[in-house]
C-alpha cells in the first residue's frame, strides 16, 4: 500500500524540495479554532501535519507547547475529540499526512487496540509517541504497522552508532532527527552539526529524514531545507497562536490569520531555498 | 506476565526486574529517545558498581560515620501498652543525617554518578528531604546541585528549603502544571535531557525509568537488612509484621524488600488518603488508580477517564504523588503486599499520639504508617513483633500540623 506520508515525500522529492511540517496541538486553543487551523494549514504550505495530542505531563516539551496543551486541555480536549478533528479534517482533504504525535499514557488507556483502530478510522496516517522508545514498542508498533499506521521514531543527537540500526530498525514513514539534545521550541539547532548526524541517518536508511525541536525561523528552515526532506516547527507555531489571544486565554478573529500567516512565510522560505538551489 | 511466572516459578519475590526493568506489567523504560542512551549507562555503570567490592566498602564506610547508621530499632513501649496487642518496634530512619531515609539511596547514587565522571548533579523533592539529602551529599563531595521543587511544596515546607539554600544548593521553583512533585521531576528531566552530558539526574524514590527503580531499592535495602539483624538480636526471631507509608514507596521497599521472601511475615504498605479516598483528593494510586505510563515506568496512577494525570493530595508533601513505584504496583498485583490507606486525619492524631507517648515527633509520611500501626496492633496478640518504618523526623512539619490544627479549631467554633 502507498500511503499518504509515502506519496507526499515521493512528489517533494520529484519537485526537488523539503517539505514543511507543522505542529499544532489539537484543540489548542479550543475545538473550532483548532479545527479551522488544521483545514487550514495545507493551503498555507504545510506538506505534513503533526497534530499533538494533548497530555497533562508534556516531559519532552518547553514552555509553549506546555502552554499549548494545558489551553487544549482546559478548554475540553479529549482524544476522541481529537479523532473526531482529524475526520472532519478528512473529509474535506484525502491528500495531507496527518501523525499524531503525544504521550503514551492517553493511548494506553483508551486502550492501545481500540485508539488504532478508530484512528485508521479517522483517516491518521502515523503516531510519534515520544515516551515510547523501541525497547518498549512491541506493545503498540506491530498493531499499528498492521493497521496501516507508520511509527515515526525519533533519532537524537545521543543516538550513537551502535544503537542507530536498533532505533530504524522497525520505524516507517520517515525518521524524525531531533536536532538538538533538549526540549522542543529552546536552543537553536546547529546546523552543521545537524547535517553531520543527517548524513549519517541516511547512511542507514533510505526513509526521507524531517528535522525538529528548536526551528523557529524562516533562515533556519531554508537552510535545513538543504540537509533534509522536512523541516519540523511546532513551538513557533503554538507561540503565534499564544500571542494572538485575548486577556482570558480565547481565541480572537487574529488567531488563524497570525498562525495560518506564519506558515506561509516558513514555506515560502523553504520555497525560495529551493529554487535557489536549483539555479 | 512473563515475570510474575518466572520469578514465581524460582520461587522467589525478590528476582525482578527482567533485564528490561519491567516487574510483571509494571516499570519498563518508557523514555525519549533522547534519554535511552544514558538510563543504559547508568545501568551497566551501576551492574559494574555491584559487582566491584571496594564501591560497597566504601559506601559501608560512609554509612557508619556520615550518616550514623546502623539506625536504632526502639521498641516503643509505651505506644504497645496504650495499643493493647502487638510489640511495636520503630525502625529509626529518622536519627539519620539529614532526618530521614532518603540518604540512604542518595549517597549511593552521588559515589555512582562520581564514577561515571559525571561533574552537575539535579534532582526532585517534594516535601524536601530528598533534596536536603542530595544538596548535603553534593556538598560533602564539592558536586555543584540544581533542586527541582514545585513552588506550592517550596510554600510549604520553608525550613527545608533554608536547609538547602545553606547546603549551596540552587533551589529551582517549578510553576508548570499543578506546581507539586510531580511537576518537579517533569522539570528536573527537562533539564537532564537539555544536559545529556555531564549531569547526574538523582532521583528520590524507588520510580522512574529502569534502572532507578530496583536501583533505589538496593540502596535502600540496608533499612530491612539491619532491621533483621536487630530483631534477631532483641527477640531471637523475624519480625511477624513490617508497615510503611508508600508514595513513591523508598522507605518501604528498603523495609520490605529483605524480608519478601519470609512466608510467615504481613506487610503493609499505607497510601495517603488525603480528604478520603472517596473524596478525590488523596494520593493513594493503588486504591484509587489505575495503570498507567508516567515518568519512565508503568505503575499505578491516578488519572481521568481519558488518561490525563491528576493532581495528587495529602498533608504530607513526600505522598502528594499521583502514582507509586512499580514493584510496589506488581507486590499488589501478585498479593504479597497488603495495601491500605490513612487520611489527613488520622495521620495528624498519630503524630500527636507518637509525640506524647514515645517522645518523638515523626514526620506527616510515616505519621500515615503508625495511623494504621494504631488498628492493626491492637487486633494482634501479645507476642506479635510488628515493625514500622519512621522514615523521617517531624521538624518539617511542624508549620503545617499548626496550621491544621488552627483551622480544625476554628471550623468547630
């Protein structure tokens, strides 16, 4: 079966191009406005969307995607209602891979069987639970993959050599290179750095690579656009919609625009890169 | 599971974890990627540490004269004859330095991290005895000393915090989430994962990612060695009892652990029932929880129905934790420990009953343990040796039994 996620880094790949991929945590900062974002994100330049699931516990997050999940949360966010937001997304678009990326205690009490499946129902192409690492995955990675979902597993820079081939061992999709050893949205990446741990990633796989945690601006996606398949911003992403709110934490008629405006810089960024590089 | 079978088939309760960490369902590794690579060299560092003679020599060295141990067992006379039944017997964790039994895991995990060169050491507190511990270690080994804390705890237990700040260490108030202990080692393994390289993350109980559980529990174990040989000493047998109070659960696993496999012994462990356990605001994870996947390991916690963790309550801010470490979770499971409960209340007048009976203030943790000592002793027979862990002394506490009191007068004017 070609998925979503495969088809989409198949047509970057023939364009010649990285693609973007945006974070935002699903009801964040309530269910409408999170959803009229989500419809929004691929007109804007999103080529694939992690939509977060949020936890009361984010252990691996910073303070804005922290901030993010605690407004879902506190405005109702549930995980069903966060497969619900997925299928109203996919009824209007077949094409844009969605992962859901979280925590592993939500999945493992919906249980695991029964949030694969109503996922693969809801139209999720790939999970990355972060608090999962291979060594404990036999218990949601095979039913997954059975279902049709990707395990996108995250490489970090303490990924040594000899535990590399472990960790892509059974991931799918793409890998996720976490470009810096920290949370997400703090420290800058390096970019050279990055670009030495990328190549040796590629060594080992033919799987297109997506690098994350600390990308902000427009300069750092075009110039990871040259090391990788896709660019990850998350905590920018949720900091704009942060700054767009009123006094009491609610959306205003601001929020899509100053998020939804933020994506399209990025991609024009990672546009412009590209034909650049062609020249 | 695999583990219950196979540790049951050797006929043994003290064979886990598997070489995964995992007890049973419970403990694993459930961690960022980012973080696997260390938990794995920390687990060879510490099997390497085990087996290397002279690491148990001279931790032994430091136990005796820095941390003043072997600590008493005290037969409590007085608490017996007002009970009615069993001999009571305080194990006296709280004449450690420091004031409690969190030393006693510190040290070992201060002499592991100097062996592995590791130069910044960070840990959490929640009721700051762990942290008091740690900063002192640092201080006696000149390692510099990051103390996570939520800022509700640093509120409420002002003197440790003083306590920590004159030891040199830098105090760390955490504001995320529901500002507790929980949220405090959610920060300190931010900061570890942001600090790969040269810091030692401390961890204070018997929880977390394999292989701090079983890890805490070793260091810990010298509290149930020495228990044995005093009561070996006193009465020319093993105790019939052990009690503890449990919120990550280190003082009991130390208590308990040495004795699992002695057929003829009861155990408890006492969860915080904060209002009551019907109320929904307690920290008893095993009576009211569930399992579930936080902070490195599968255990049991309290959570909503959709898998969001919730906050914790007791009087005592070392049980204000929403889960419980996992061998205690698969103790339960397999029936070996009994699990029961104290309120707020009944741990206030237990530590009021031990101050004026026996002359020691017990900090609010092990208050939990003697509330149900109080029941249980008296249902048993003269010659019944029960034995219950004092974890740690009350000076800490002394603020918030006032301010309990004050309010419990004023509410029945």
């Amino acid at each position: 079966m070609v998925t979503r996620i495969d088809k989409t880094f198949a047509a970057l790949k023939r364009q010649g191009r990285a693609g973007l991929v945006t974070f935002i945590t699903a009801g964040d900062p309530d269910y409408d406005t999170s959803l009229a974002m989500l419809k929004g994100l691929p007109a804007a330049g999103a080529t694939v969307i992690e939509l977060g699931m949020p936890f009361s516990d984010p252990m691996a997050d910073g303070p804005a995607i922290q901030a993010s999940s605690q407004r879902a949360l506190r405005a109702g966010q549930t995980m069903k209602k966060t497969l619900s937001m997925v299928r109203e997304f996919r009824a209007e678009d077949d094409t844009t891979p969605i992962v859901l990326m979280g925590y592993y205690n939500p999945i493992y009490v919906y249980p695991v069987d029964r949030f694969i499946a109503d996922a693969v129902d809801a139209g999720v192409d790939g999970l990355i639970v972060v608090d999962v690492p291979p060594e404990e995955d036999e218990e949601l990675r095979p039913a997954a993959n059975a279902g049709g979902l990707d395990v996108i597993r995250l490489a970090t820079p303490t990924t040594d050599a000899k535990r590399l081939p472990a960790v892509l061992a059974n991931t799918s999709g793409f890998v996720y290179y976490v470009s810096i050893a920290g949370i997400t949205g703090t420290a800058a990446p390096d970019i050279a750095a990055v670009g030495a741990h990328v190549g040796r990633i590629k060594a080992h796989t033919d799987l297109p690579i997506a690098v994350g945690f600390g990308v902000k601006t427009e300069q750092q996606v075009s110039e990871l656009a040259g090391i990788a398949e896709g660019v990850v911003v998350g905590s920018a992403l949720v900091s704009a919609i942060a700054e767009s709110l009123d006094a009491g934490g609610k959306a205003t008629a601001k929020t899509k625009p100053h998020l939804l405006g933020l994506v399209e810089r990025l991609s024009a960024a990672l546009r412009h890169e590209a034909e650049a590089a062609a020249v | 599971m695999s583990t219950v079978t196979n540790t049951r088939a050797q006929n043994t309760y003290r064979g886990g974890p598997d070489e995964n960490g995992h007890f049973g369902l419970f403990g694993g590794r459930f961690v960022a990627e980012t973080l696997m690579p260390l938990i794995l060299d920390l687990e060879q560092a510490y099997t390497d540490a085990k087996a290397d003679p002279s690491f148990q020599t001279e931790m032994d060295g430091h136990l005796a004269t820095y941390v003043g141990r072997p600590s008493p067992l005290y037969f409590a006379e007085r608490l017996t004859e007002h009970c009615g039944g069993a001999k009571i017997y305080f194990k006296r964790e709280e004449l450690n330095h420091t004031g409690a039994h969190k030393v006693n895991n510190v040290l070992g995990q201060i002499m592991l991290a100097l062996r592995m060169g590791k130069t910044r050491i960070i840990a959490e507190t929640g009721a700051g005895m762990h942290g008091v511990a740690t900063a002192t270690l640092c201080a006696k080994f000149g390692l510099p000393c990051i103390i996570y804390m939520g800022s509700v705890d640093v509120a409420r237990q002002k003197p440790n915090v003083l306590r920590m700040k004159i030891l040199g260490a830098e105090i760390r108030a955490v504001e995320s989430g529901s500002k507790t202990l929980k949220d405090a080692m959610n920060e300190a393994l931010r900061d570890w994962v942001a600090n790969v390289h040269d810091t030692f993350y401390c961890i204070g109980t018997v929880a977390g990612p394999h292989p701090y559980p079983a890890m805490v529990r070793d260091f810990q174990s010298v509290i149930g060695r020495e228990t044995r040989e005093q009561m070996l000493a006193a009465e020319g047998r093993l105790p019939d009892s052990l009690i503890a109070c449990i919120g990550g659960g280190s003082n009991a696993m130390g208590l308990f652990h040495p004795f699992l496999d002695e057929p003829g012994i009861e155990i408890y462990g006492v969860e915080a029932a904060g209002h009551g356990l019907d109320s929904g605001q307690h920290a008893a994870s095993i009576a009211g929880g569930r399992p579930g996947v936080l902070h490195g390991n599968r255990t049991y916690l309290l959570m909503d129905e959709d898998g969001q963790i919730e906050e914790a309550h007791s009087i005592s801010a070392g049980l204000d934790y929403p889960g419980i470490g996992p061998e205690h979770a698969w103790l339960n499971d397999v029936g070996r420990v009994e699990f029961l409960s104290a309120t707020d209340d009944e741990a206030v007048a237990a530590f009021q009953l031990c101050s004026k009976l026996e002359g020691i203030i017990p900090a609010l943790e092990p208050a939990h343990a003697l509330a149900r000592v109080i029941d249980i002793a008296a249902k048993k027979p003269k010659d019944h040796l029960m034995v219950v862990n004092v974890s740690g002394r009350g000076d800490k506490d002394l603020d918030s039994v006032a301010s309990y009191l004050d309010a419990q007068t004023r509410g029945a004017n």
